[in-house]
C-alpha cells in the first residue's frame, strides 16, 4: 500500500448550508492519522489548501452561485492531488463539500491518463451528483461533479476535464434521491446505478464484485468518492442532505472491506460532512472507521465504548 496523503479541503461553497469547511478538522480530531498508521501503511498530512485569487467566470445559469470559488477550489485540488499521485501516495481528500470532486477526480484523470491507465469511478452518494451548471436549479454546484467526470457540456467556466470517463467505468452506489433532470441525463449517458433498491433485492457484494471486476480486467485505477450520506442519517448525522434508507454501519464497512481485499483504490474523497450538525462526533468519527476498514482494519471483536 502506498503513503497515504491527507489533503484538508475545508471547502462550503458547493452548497449553502455552512459548516463543511469544519471537515478536515474534524477528521484530524477524529484521528485518521492514527487510523491508516495503526494499520501499518505510512501516512503524510498536507494541511488544508487555500483558494488562490479568484478568476472572472461566468455562467448563463442565474441560480448558479459561488462559481469563481468552486473554479478556484478545483483547480487547487487538481494541482495537488496530482502531485499526491505523481509522488506515488494515496491521496484522502477531506471535505468539504461534494464540489471538491470536480478537482479531486479530474487530478486523478490526468494521472491516469499520463499513466496510459483508464480511470474508474465509484460514487458512494445518497444522490447522483449529475447535473450540469446549466441545469441544476438549487444552483449548487455540489450536485454536478459526476456531470463533469463524464464530460457533460455546460462546465465553460471550469478546466477542460482531462480525460472524460466513459459511462461503464463510473459505478453509483447508495443512490435514492435523483432530479428528474438527472434521471434523464443518466439514461442517456448510460450510467451504471445501484440504487437503494438494487442493494435491497441483490446486497451489496455482488454489484460491487461486478465493477472491481471490471477495473482490474482492464487495469484500472479507482477513485472512490464518499459522501457522508451514503450511510443512514441515523448513524450519520452530520451532513446538511439527510436522504432516509441509507445503508447501515455493516453494509458500509463491507463495501470498504471488499475495496480494501481489491487492492484496487487509488484516491479517495469523503465529503459533506458538516460537523456543526454532528451528534458529539459520532459521524466524523464512523467515517475515519470506515477508512480503516479501506486500510485493512476488520471489524469484529471489539470493546464496548463508553460514549
Ligand atoms: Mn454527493
């Protein structure tokens, strides 16, 4: 397992309720250092990144806001989450909101492409994350990084996206909150999704199985976005789109159980989480377990916690 890096990316301008740009510290709090060392891989935290001085964007779409700092913030995010790659460490982006994708994944295309590798997708998210500035409504940009990866049109005001990833290699997990809008683009563009229903009539392992399968059949390198609402609000709290039916503390350490056995992962985001709306840690704190799980932690056999 290569060095793992911890890039802090206290971003909240992808939507509007405030208390994301608390995630990094709150991970750090959480010890996620010591969680990827206790499993014995080296790690290196990078501190949190800043926003560069803003550029003059625009776009058509009126409801559309804080787009020069989602700009900023993605191209600070591709500078260095590729030089996380290009140093050979496993890079964890700590959000921030959903909108640091849109800079994590396009510095992960980049590397994959100058690898000569393809790039898989794997969207660990209540919503599908789909639209484009031009159609989202709420105009928060949180909701159109998968539109971005996929090389929608309607993103002029970003980066040109390295290499667009081709609907096969992007998998959507946990999905049960999609804008007709969306749904539209979805299946036209083809995109696998395992909806809640899906997970409810196959489980988890097999769809799952399926895409690794997939991104080791052809070579592939992994990105993995977590949203904090993948998992029930009930044991997950702290994320401002609390969307109910959302997978239980055991689904969420298998599916991280079974990325860690693939040995396929190559970058990783955990996003939403908003401290401020946390219950005495327990969100940050289930997601840095997570983590360990990706890390090789198993989870059995455990002390009872005083809380
Ligand atoms: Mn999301």
């Amino acid at each position: 397992m290569p060095k793992t890096i911890l890039i802090g990316a206290p971003i909240d301008t992808g939507q509007k309720r405030p208390g994301c740009l608390m995630g990094p510290a709150a991970y750090r709090v959480a010890g996620i250092a010591r969680e990827v060392s206790s499993e014995g891989h080296g790690v290196e935290d990078w501190g949190d990144l800043t926003l560069p001085p803003l550029l003059a964007v625009a776009c058509p779409n009126p409801a559309v806001h804080s787009l020069a700092e989602t700009v900023g913030w993605t191209v600070a995010l591709m500078d260095k989450v590729d030089d996380a790659l290009s140093q050979g460490g496993f890079p964890i982006i700590m959000g921030g909101d959903h909108s640091l994708a849109l800079g994590s994944a396009a510095a992960a295309a980049a590397f994959a492409h100058r690898q000569g590798r393809p790039l898989f997708l794997l969207w660990l998210d209540a919503h599908s994350d789909f639209h484009t500035p031009m159609t989202t409504t709420s105009g928060n940009l949180h909701g159109t990084p998968l539109a971005y990866i996929a090389g929608r049109e309607g993103f002029d005001a970003f980066p040109p996206f390295p290499a667009p990833v081709p609907a096969h290699r992007i998998c959507m997990f946990g999905i049960r909150s999609v804008d007709p809008a969306e749904q539209a683009a979805m299946l036209l563009h083809d995109i696998q999704v395992n909806d809640m229903r899906v997970i409810d009539e196959r489980g988890l392992v097999a769809p799952l199985r399926e895409f690794l399968d997939l991104v080791r059949a052809e070579g592939g390198m992994l990105h993995v976005s977590l949203d904090v609402d993948f998992l029930d609000p009930s044991i997950a709290p702290a994320v401002g789109t609390t969307v109910p039916g959302g997978t239980t503390f055991r689904e969420a350490h298998l599916v991280m159980e079974l990325l860690h056995e693939s040995g396929l992962v190559t970058s990783l985001d955990l996003v939403e989480l908003n401290p401020f709306l946390d219950d005495r840690g327990m969100t940050a704190r289930l997601m840095v377990d997570l983590v360990g799980s990706l890390m090789g932690k198993k989870v059995f056999d455990r002390p009872t916690r005083s809380k």
